[in-house]
C-alpha cells in the first residue's frame, strides 16, 4: 500500500474545480519512490495510454528538470507527471509549460503558501528564499509529458538537489526520517490534485488562444521584470544582457539592451542569470 490514495486525489481534483466541467479525464497513479514520475508518463505516452494518466510520487532518485537537468526530489515533495495530447502546432508548445507555472502558483496560494510566490520565467515557481517549483515539457509519441515538482514539506534531511537556486518549501513543517505522516500524505496528496486541476482550468482556454489571454497575468507575477539579467545558453555562452521588460504574447522573454534595442528569446534556448 502506498502512502498516497490515488483515488482520493481523483476525488480532490473534482472538488479543486468547484463545479467547472475540466476538459482532462485524470487517471492517478502513485508511488512511494520512483525514480522519475517523468520516466512512468513518458512509458505511458510510447504505450499510446489517453490523455490524463498521470503519476504522482513523495520522491524521486533520478528526478530531472528543464534542459535535461539533474535534480534530487527528496521524500516531502508533490513530484507530479501529467500526459497531455493537444494537438497544438509545435511553435505553441512551448507556452504550455509557462500556463503550468500560473496553474502551480494558483495552487500554492490558494493552500496559504507559506512565502510569496512568482514566476521565474519561463516557468520555475520562486520565492525570497528560493525556489519552490521546477516544471519541465517533454513532447514524443504524439503527446506531451508535464512534469511538476514541487517541494511542499521540508525534507528530513538537507540535500543537495542541484540547480542553481535553493529550495525552499511552501508549507510548515518536516517530514520525518519514516516519510511523511497520515496528515502530511493527505497535504501532499491535495497539492497535486489542485495542481492537476488548476492546470485543467487554464488548458482548454490554451488549447484555443493560446498564451495570449494568460500574457498580463503572467507578467504582473514575472520575479526578475525590471531586472539587470544575463540570458545565458546550455552552453555557458552569453547571447543577450540587459533588463527584463515582459514576457510577450508568444511566451518569449523581451530583453532591453543598453543601447535601447530589445531581443525576445524562447524559453528552450536560454536559462537567466540576474546581474548583481
């Protein structure tokens, strides 16, 4: 028996949707450990399973994020996989990972989060003291893999899990050298029913327009708009300094350089570094 009752978090994503008929027909599985909830979808999706299957973990051992990634998903976290089929246009894909970071955003505050939490463009979930999501997109096999990862409960104990900023976690609390509690499975079990629904809210308005009727609400939760930046890419090469001045209606980040011209970059070819 795992920690976590699929079956319940079935039940909390209709709850989440407070009425909305969704357009996803979820279908949960869970794990105590695995090594990667991304790897499961991504069986699933080569399989030809529907739209909707999805994996839900209290840890990973070969968890990974955006760009291939390495990351340790310690035990406390809501690791989350979704298989998505739009049939969307390749160029559109792409903005789908940034209506996941709102839809994760919008779930950590409706569950009183215990920071402030914005969007690092293109899609990380972050606050003062870190990092609080990671979300990466993967398409193959005609679908598209949604992974979430978000560090819900402090773990028991402090891990190195990579990347460049610091984890810190959305609610109070520990999770025990055991795993999580009776009552902590239950929070980590509604975290990723009200993600998966919150996700379905936005999904069908995507599917249809686009990022464009998400552009504005984005940009006023965008963390470093404003900011002195580097646009740096997988290969450690500078492409573009500047400021952030939005992300645009096509999910590109708008760079100002110092001479007044201005640069729209794509969320795949780039990670940022803040200056100073």
């Amino acid at each position: 028996m795992t920690v976590l009752d699929p079956r319940r978090i079935e039940e909390r994503i209709k709850d989440f949707r407070r009425g909305r008929e969704g357009s996803i027909a979820f279908s949960v599985t869970c794990r105590d450990a695995t090594p990667s909830t991304n790897a499961e979808v991504k069986d699933a999706l080569r399989a030809g399973c529907p739209e909707g299957v999805a994996c839900v973990a209290v840890e990973q051992t070969a968890g990974y994020g955006r760009q291939g990634r390495s990351w340790t998903s310690p035990a406390g976290g809501a690791y989350v996989s979704v298989c998505l089929r739009p049939g969307v246009l390749p160029a559109k894909l792409p903005t789908l990972s940034l209506i996941a970071s709102l839809a994760v955003r919008s779930a950590l505050v409706r569950f009183g989060c215990a920071h402030e939490p914005r969007i690092k463009w293109p899609n990380d979930v972050v606050c003062a003291a870190g990092k609080l999501c990671g979300i990466s997109l993967e398409a193959l096999a005609g679908g598209v893999c949604v992974g979430i990862g978000v560090n819900a409960l402090r773990p028991a104990r402090k891990e190195a899990v990579g990347g460049k900023n610091e984890p810190a976690y959305a609610f109070e609390g520990s999770v025990g050298e055991d795993g999580p509690s009776a009552s902590q499975a239950r929070t980590l079990e509604d975290v990723a029913a009200c993600v998966l629904a919150e996700l379905d809210a936005r999904y069908a308005r995507w599917r249809t327009e686009g990022f464009e009727p998400f552009c504005h609400e984005y940009n006023q939760l965008l963390s470093l708009r404003g900011a002195s930046v580097e646009a740096v890419t997988i290969a450690d090469d500078v492409l573009v300094a500047g400021v952030v001045d939005r992300a645009d209606e096509r999910g590109r980040l708008i760079i100002r350089q110092a001479d007044g011209s201005v640069l729209a970059v794509q969320s795949g070819e780039i990670h940022l570094t803040k200056l100073g």
